[in-house]
C-alpha cells in the first residue's frame, strides 16, 4: 500500500471532527496537529511491538498461511543488495507508472 499524503489540521477543527481524523489515522496516514500555525502533535498509524507482531506471524502460520523459517542465522539477509538497477532506474520506473496521475 503506498503511503498516504500527509495532512495538518488545527485543534479546532480535529476536536469537530475526530472520529474522521482517527479513520484516516486508521488507514494509515499521519496528520500533524496545529495551534496557531505551529505543529505541535501527530496523530499517525498505531505501530505494531515486536511481541504482536511474532504472535500475528504464529497465527498465520497455524493457519497455514505462511510458514517461518527453521534457520536462525540472518546472515544471508545483510547480504541482500536489492534488485541491481542502476541508479536511479527505480524512480524513473515510478514516475513512468504514476503517469496518468497527475
């Protein structure tokens, strides 16, 4: 999911409508809180402990939706350099997608 476009709001406006603030929180943008022009407070995406996380990761794998690795040894991970596109490839790649968006 691409991120959302953060957004500010005023205390007076967020106290009227918070329940719209905090779906759009839900669905994972960060709006930052103003008073008198001035940020002063974020309201973002609950994150997630690592505790959480491990136990949505056993669910799935009972499940049978995943299946967790045997090995403990994350070496190999480090090593991970990404695909190899040349330098700036990834982006030009995008903007070439998102076209017809703006």
């Amino acid at each position: 999911m691409p991120p959302k476009k953060n957004r500010s709001v005023g205390i007076r406006e967020l106290k009227a409508k918070l329940s719209a603030y905090v779906r759009r929180a839900q669905a994972g943008e960060t709006v930052a809180i103003t008073d008198r022009g001035a940020v002063v407070a974020e309201l973002r995406p609950r994150t997630l402990s690592l505790e959480e996380i491990n136990r949505r990761i056993d669910e799935m794998a009972r499940k049978g939706l995943v299946t967790k690795s045997t090995s403990t040894d994350l070496s190999s991970l480090r090593k991970f350099k990404g695909p190899g596109w040349k330098k700036g490839e990834a982006r030009k790649l995008l903007d070439e997608d998102r076209e017809d968006r703006f």
